[in-house]
C-alpha cells in the first residue's frame, strides 16, 4: 500500500469499525429495553422490525405510524418520539471510537479532518439504509365483544396499526443527527485536534461544552440509581429496567430543566400514558392552565401539588450546576475571568437546553373509527409533552451564567496558561 493511500485506508476502518460499534451497541440497548417492555411476545416475527425501528429513531431516523380498518372505516395514528438512552449509547461509543485515532496532537488540517469524518458519515447513512428497510410491520387490534368489533367482522374491517421508515426522512435528519454528533465530540474532547485557526476558541468553548455534557451525563447516572432503587423496591423490576434502557434521558433531562425553573406542557388521554412516574402522569392527565386550554403545565410547583418531594429536583439541580461551574472553571486557564466563564457556561447550557428540548419531546395519537360511529375509546388516545421553550431555554442562560460565576469563585486549581489539548470525555 502507498503512503498516499495508506491514511485514506485507516480512515475508512476506522470509521466502519465506529459505524459498526455504535449501531451494534444500539441493537444490543434497544433489543434488551423492547424484550423487558414485552415485545419479545408479538406475533409474526414483529420483534426484529420494532427493534430495526428503534435504532433507526435513536440514529435519527424517522418512522410513520399508519393505521388502517378496512372497507369504510379509518384510523388516525402519528408518532413523534426519540428513545434517547438508545441514542446515548450509540452517542457515546461512536463519538469514543471517533475520537481515538485524533488524540494526542493540538493542531490538525481542516482537511484531515474531512477526510475522518467523511468515511463515518457516509457509512452511517448506509447503515441507516439499511435498518430502515427492516423497519416495517403491521399489527391487527382487537376491538373485543364491543359493537365496532361485531361490525368490522361483517365488513372485514379489521384495524390495524404498524409502521413504516420515511427514508428520504430517515436519510436527512440521521445526516444532521451525525453531524451533530462529530461536531460535540470534537468541542468536548480537550486531546482531540482543531484547525490552527479555531485553536484560540479552544478556552472559551471546550471547558464549557465539557461540563455541560458531565451534567447531562450525571443526571442519567443519577436516573440509572433511582431506576434501580425503584426496580428492586417497588414491583415492576422488568418496566422499571425497560424505561433505563430505552427512554431514561427523556425524563431525566427534561427534570433538569424544571429543577432551574423550566417549564413543560402535555396531556395524556385514553388508554395509552407515558411510562413516567405517577405524579407526573396525574398532571398529566390534569386539567391544567397551560399556554394552550386542553395542556396541563408541568413545572415544580404543579408537580409538588401532587407530591411536596418533587423539589428535590431543584436542589438536586443546585448541586449539579454548581459542580458543573467549578469543573468548567478548573478545566480554563488562569486568564479566564469570572464574567468570562458565567458567560461561557450560560451560552453552552442554554445551547444544551434548546437541543433537549427539542430531542425529549413527544407526540403520539391513534384514533379509529367504523362507518362514522365515533372512536373505540379502548383504542382511541393521545399523549403529548412539549417543552415551553422560550422560557425554559432562556432560565437556562440564566442558570448557567450564575453557576459559572459562583463556579469561577469556588478556590481550585487553574491551569497556567493557554489550554493544551487534555482528557476527552469520550476516552
């Protein structure tokens, strides 16, 4: 092999070998979470395409929900809805194995770095390719001994429900999904190499981006605790493990964002709820005084109506931002001031907020009805949760700069001089 192509082969069994891991881990993550949930029981070999689906969604893909009933009948189903603790995982090895062959060196070409992202990603949308033809099943509901189900026998009416990957969908936002994963990895790692033009951004942006990751990451550490306790205390050990392994960031980040003050709107109707816990899940089901008249607002205060131990989320909130402060201080060099650093922090956490908010909201209805008779309301449902973004986001930059500050104030030991390249969080 020549020297000249010997670089471009490492790159391309680098980024497989990357490819590979990520969306093995995910397979491994989302097939465990599905079979606790029991998707291991449904029929006609279903199990296979719902994990497919899964790791498509948590690798950027996007599924449709369809649903059918026959010869004069309809039914109405979406889904929106991102199983992020698949998504971390595969996040975390992919980004690691990204990283590795980078370490080391604190300047590198604008076109060696082209030249390892570019063999990742094009992969990456091959693989996605591919899971998103395995992505396809329908299902056959039973409407029971009810009116609706004694029609749709006689008319062969059957409702059905299933999905289907959206793969020029699946393609584009899996593209931005990736992308986005790179472009973190290299603003967090402190070995990894940046253009020599970028490389005086590096005290600004990197201690920052650092610590705002370790605060997402501590909140799921934290998540993984409760989930335990809650599993080996209270019953259900099989859901609780479930909702680890599929969906933890979905509740623990949005908790985050109550904790500083941050608020959400939903609602839950029918049959179908969240696996969320149950306080969260009755003001949900609440009437509440949202910013629409049919969504109850989640926030600190509705939820401590239910139960007074749900300000445990701002002292917990406390604790963390406070250490996410000192780390990001400790991790800048000596020149960096406490304005500069309240600053740093408020942009990354707002930044982090705005992408969680976009990431753990959900949607999802199913409606069906027969010849004009309404829905089955043991099939109909909705369940919806979506961030008050403006608020929450710009309590975020306020949290931040505070914790920043006081972080800037904590005593420390600080680093002499302008930022060497150091320990990423991804190896």
């Amino acid at each position: 092999m020549s020297p000249t192509t010997a670089p471009a082969a490492r790159a391309w069994r680098d980024a497989f070998v990357a490819v590979l891991a990520g969306f093995a881990v995910m397979v491994v993550v989302a097939s465990a979470g599905l079979a606790l949930a029991g998707a291991g029981d449904l029929p006609g070999g279903a199990f296979p395409h719902v994990v497919a689906a899964v790791v498509l969604m948590a690798a950027g893909g996007s599924v449709d929900v369809t649903g059918g009933a026959g010869f004069l009948a309809g039914a109405d189903a979406s889904l929106s809805l991102l199983p992020l603790s698949v998504s971390l995982a595969g996040a975390l090895t992919t980004g690691w194995l990204f990283l590795r062959p980078l370490h080391n060196r604190a300047v590198a070409g604008v076109r060696e770095l082209l030249a390892r992202a570019a063999p990742l990603v094009l992969l990456w949308l091959a693989a996605l390719t591919g899971t998103a033809l395995l992505s396809r099943q329908n299902f056959a509901l039973s409407t029971g001994d009810s009116v609706l189900g004694d029609i749709g026998e006689v008319l062969d009416a059957t409702p059905t429900v299933g999905f289907e990957a959206a793969v020029p969908a699946s393609l584009g936002f899996g593209l931005l999904w990736i992308l986005g994963l790179l472009l973190v990895s290299l603003l967090v790692s402190r070995r990894a190499p940046l253009p020599a033009g970028l490389v005086r951004f590096h005290a600004a942006v990197r201690p920052a981006a650092f610590a705002v990751v370790a605060l997402l990451l501590a909140y799921v550490l934290v998540g993984i605790g409760v989930g335990l306790v809650v599993a080996g205390t209270r019953g259900h050990a099989d859901r609780t493990l479930a909702v680890i392994l599929l969906g933890l960031p979905n509740l623990v980040w949005p908790a985050l964002t109550l904790g500083f003050g941050g608020a959400w709107e939903g609602k839950a109707e029918g049959p179908f709820g969240l696996p969320v816990p149950k306080v969260l899940d009755e003001v949900l089901r609440g009437t509440g005084q949202g910013s629409a008249p049919d969504l109850s607002t989640i926030d600190v205060a509705s939820l401590t109506e239910q139960d007074s131990r749900a300000w445990w989320l701002v002292v917990l909130a406390v604790v963390l931002l406070l250490a996410a402060g000192a780390l990001a201080a400790a991790r800048s060099p000596a020149h960096v001031r406490a304005w500069q650093h309240a600053l740093h922090l408020a942009v990354a956490l707002a930044l982090a907020t705005l992408v969680v908010c976009l990431l753990a909201r959900i949607q999802a209805q199913f409606g069906l009805s027969l010849l004009g008779i309404g829905d089955a309301d043991q099939l109909g449902g909705e369940v919806e949760l979506r961030p008050l973004l403006w608020r929450t986001v710009g309590l975020a930059f306020l949290a931040g700069a505070v914790a920043g500050f006081l972080g800037a104030l904590l005593p420390r030991r600080r680093r002499p001089g302008p930022a060497r390249p150091p320990v990423a969080p991804f190896g």
